[in-house]
C-alpha cells in the first residue's frame, strides 16, 4: 500500500488522507511537533517537477477536499477547495456561462491546489495572464497547523504584503493550500484556431511580429515544430497556431482579418479549425500522453522569441532532437526529449545550453524527468541574487523545514 504512494523511489512512513480543513491543521501541527517531513498531493501529476526530496514522513493525500466553497457569479468569483480538479470547477462554471481562462497541462486530472503550487499555465495565458491575475485570496495552512488567510474575493484588495502571488509556484515549500478564490471570466460564445504552414521557425517569428503589429487579439500564439507536428497528426513541417475567443461576431472577424493579414505576408497554407478542442488538447496534454516513457524528459525554456534563432542553433549544435512548443507571444517554449539514453551527458549539455542562455537573460527548467538526469545536473539552474530572499522565507513560514524539504531552488 505505501509503495503505490512512493515520490521518486522515496517512501513515506505514514499515509493520510483528511477529509476537511481541520484535519489537515492537526495533521501539520503533529508533523511539526515531531519534526517529520511531509508531502502534500493531489492527484500526483507533478510529482517529478523539483529535487528529489532528502526526505519523506508523511504523505498528506489532499483529493477528498474537493468541495465548492462559494460560488458568486454576478460578483465574478469562486471559491473551492485544494482537492477539486481543475475540469470539474470549469463544468460547474460553465452553467453559469462562466469559465476561469487556465489551460495547463493534465488538464482533466490536475487538481486547484497542484496548478497553483506549481504555477502551471498554457497557451492562454498570451490574453489572460498567469495565475498572479486570476488568483484572488487563499486559504493556508502553515508548517505550525495554523490556518491563515491571504487576499479576498476582490481584485483590488491588498494592502501591505501580497502573500497570494508568494505561494504560487512554492510547491509546497511555504505551506499547504487549502481553499483557493478565483476571479471568473465570461465563457467565450467561439474558438477558432488558424493553422498556418510554414518553411521554418524564421517565418514564425515573421507572422509572429505581423500579428502582433495589428490590432489582432489572439489567445495563444504557439509555433510547432515538425517533429511535434506529426504527433498531432499534421505532416512534419513547421506551422504557427494562431487562436480567437470571445463573442462570435468579433472571432469572425478576426479570423477574416487574420486570413487577410497573412495573405499579404505571402502565408496562403492556412486551415481554419472551427472545433479545435481536440487539436489543443493533444497539444497541451502530450506530456502526460507520453509520460510513462522512462526515458521521457520535459524541459521548461524561458528566452525571448527575438532570440529563439540562438536556441534553434543549440539544438542542432549539441544534436538534440526535441519536439518544440514554443509560446512566441510569451518567450516561454517547452521542448520534449522521447528516448534520452545517457543521462550524464544529457546533464552536461543541460548546463552548456543553460550557460548560452544566461547570456541572453533566458533560463532552463527540468519539468520532468528520470531521477537518474537529475544526478548530473541541477533541476532549476544557477541560483539568482535574490535566493537569500527565498531562502529567509522559508526559514520564517517553515522554520524546521519539514514542508518537502529539498524540493524547490536551492534545496529549500
């Protein structure tokens, strides 16, 4: 039983799984009191992102806080649990005609919590931002088992420290999320996606900057490359995903502007998908489609698209073969290794592309990988000027540092 719940081959020594506010609370209280290590999940789809843990006491199982707290549609908020999947709060929402523009990866089995620890996103995020701009208030339960609150049900409700956007992307470190209020969106009446063919990465950047020099909206903005491409079905060449939402009346128009504008810069292999849910949702969703691969390996890259000529010459210089999904509106890409063999030399060019890219202000993060690649190298990168910072924040919210400890930047 206590291996099926095992982190990276480390195996906690008791198992819970609460069942309200208040059991979490006492739980955290005794682990503290006791000094064991403990480990907050949900449905486990994230479980590789970070260091392995330097240890494992308690596994705090959190999937059966999954209620609705309070849902106030004509204020534009909703409150849930930590335990309640991301697909499930969009269902309830949906009747209302409103729906929380987040589309990250493992979409239909991440729960609220694991995408808020995690800082997960998607290609929407080029319209609607990240969490830090949907996220409202939360509710905490501290390393001590005290329960606290941060922000409100607002959008303008902060006054002194925003401790909201501190937990976000903490993974667990700072504290365990418990409730969570989100700001709601109207649901968008259409969605189109245009596909645009391409010769190369060159001539995404190019439609990229014609896009984005009009008065075009679109909600993602995602270049492929053809690698990629095939796995989607589509023939093995580069290709530009251009997406709208929101009233029917102005998708139609932007489409018909967008088939306009590309026409002009000499892009005529275009195809207008009006149900596009499947295309997006194998694009979004193909790390968990290929996720059981032992060797598979996820890599996170942050660099500006002005700059992605230099990454594209990486790739071909170390001769590594990934498929590519790069967010051009964002600077943010991900690329997927399938059958990574050795590990030790995998980890030196992580570091050598890591070294080119910390020369344009860019960064690399291991999303998912062999426990094995991350002996040779370091899952986040070279520690930034402000780690005293985090590392002082840890200290003071986690004094005794039982909140997975060793997981995050810098072992904290």
């Amino acid at each position: 039983m206590v291996s099926q719940y095992s982190i990276e081959g480390l195996e906690p020594k008791e198992i819970f799984k609460p069942e309200s506010l208040e059991e979490v609370s006492l739980i955290l209280k005794d682990a503290n009191e006791k000094n064991k290590a403990l480990a907050p999940i949900c449905y486990g789809t994230k479980l590789n992102l970070g260091n392995p843990l330097k240890r494992l006491d308690y596994l705090l199982i959190l999937s059966e806080l999954k209620n609705l707290v309070e849902y106030a549609p004509s204020d534009l908020y909703v409150t849930v649990q930590c335990g309640m999947k991301l697909k499930d709060l969009q269902e309830i929402l949906k009747r209302k005609n409103q729906h929380i523009p987040l589309d990250p990866p493992y979409y239909d089995k991440a729960s609220i919590g694991g995408i808020i620890s995690t800082n997960s996103f998607g290609p929407k995020r080029l319209r609607y931002g990240s969490l830090r701009d949907m996220l409202l208030g939360l509710k905490i339960v501290t390393a001590e088992g005290k329960i606290i609150r941060a922000g409100g049900k607002v959008v303008k409700n902060v006054a002194g420290y925003d401790l909201v956007k501190l937990y976000i992307g903490s993974l667990g470190t700072l504290g365990v999320i418990a409730e969570a209020t989100f700001r709601v969106y109207p649901l968008p009446e259409k969605l189109v996606t245009l596909i645009v063919k391409l010769k190369d990465y060159r001539e995404a950047m190019s439609l990229k900057e014609r896009v984005q020099d009009s008065y075009l909206l679109p909600c993602a903005l995602d270049m492929i490359n053809p690698s990629l491409a095939s796995s989607l079905n589509l023939d093995g060449s580069y290709y530009l995903l251009v997406r709208f939402d929101g009233l029917e009346v102005d998708v139609n128009r932007e489409v018909r502007d967008a088939l306009d504008l590309f026409k002009k810069g000499g892009f005529y292999d275009v195809k207008v998908i009006e149900k596009d849910e499947d295309l997006w949702d194998k694009l979004i969703n193909y790390p968990q489609r290929i996720k059981e691969k032992e060797s598979f390996v996820s890599l996170k890259v942050g660099i500006l698209s002005t700059d992605l000529p230099l990454l594209m010459r990486l790739m071909e210089e170390y001769n590594l073969k990934p498929l590519i999904n790069y967010h051009l509106g964002l600077g943010l890409g991900r690329m997927f290794l399938i059958d990574a063999e050795d590990y030790n030399v995998l980890g030196k060019v992580i570091d050598a592309l890591r070294e080119e890219l910390y020369s344009k202000k860019g960064y690399l993060v291991i999303e998912h990988s062999p426990k094995e690649l991350k002996k040779y190298t370091n899952v986040w990168g070279k520690l930034r000027e402000d780690f005293p910072l985090m590392k002082g924040l840890k200290e003071a919210l986690d004094p005794k540092g039982i909140l997975n400890p060793g997981r995050f930047v810098g072992g904290i």
